[in-house]
C-alpha cells in the first residue's frame, strides 16, 4: 500500500473537519484543544501530525490574506506539545 494517498486523505479529511469547526480561542485552552482533535477525528500521533500541517497551511493562508494568525499560532504550538507527549 501506498502512504502518500493515504496521508493526502487523510489530510484532505481533517482539513475538511476542522473548517467546520467554531473558532479558536486566542488564548491556549487545553480542554477546547482537546475537544477539537477529538472531533475532527485526531487522535493518533500521526493524525496528530497531520492537524499541525493542516493548521500550518491555514496560518500560512492567514497571513497571506493580513488576517490574524494568534489563535492558530496558539493552537499549532499546543498541537507540536502534545505529539511530543
């Protein structure tokens, strides 16, 4: 089997289910982290891996367009401690 597809739905798919997702806070807040990754469905390590990709695509594309980038900085910084846990 091939990784790179996998990885690419994946990605395609945690993408997808974070846009949906209300705002994030300014501020780190753990318990709302949590329940995000847990409903846009990352909870392995690797998935985990992905989400950090995903929300450096969106900071990318933030700052690009002059929008603020704080809640997704935030977010991306907690998201790189906890795959290191």
């Amino acid at each position: 089997m091939n990784p790179v597809p996998d990885r690419n739905q994946r990605k395609q798919e945690i993408g997808n289910a974070l846009r949906n997702e209300p705002y994030l806070p300014h501020e780190a807040d753990p318990e709302i982290y949590e329940a995000v990754c847990l409903r846009v469905g990352a909870t392995t390590n690797h998935d985990i891996g992905i989400l950090i990709s995903v929300v450096q695509d969106a900071i990318m594309m933030a700052r690009r367009d002059e929008r603020p980038t704080i809640p997704l900085d935030t977010f991306r910084d907690w998201l790189m401690r906890k795959q290191m846990e």
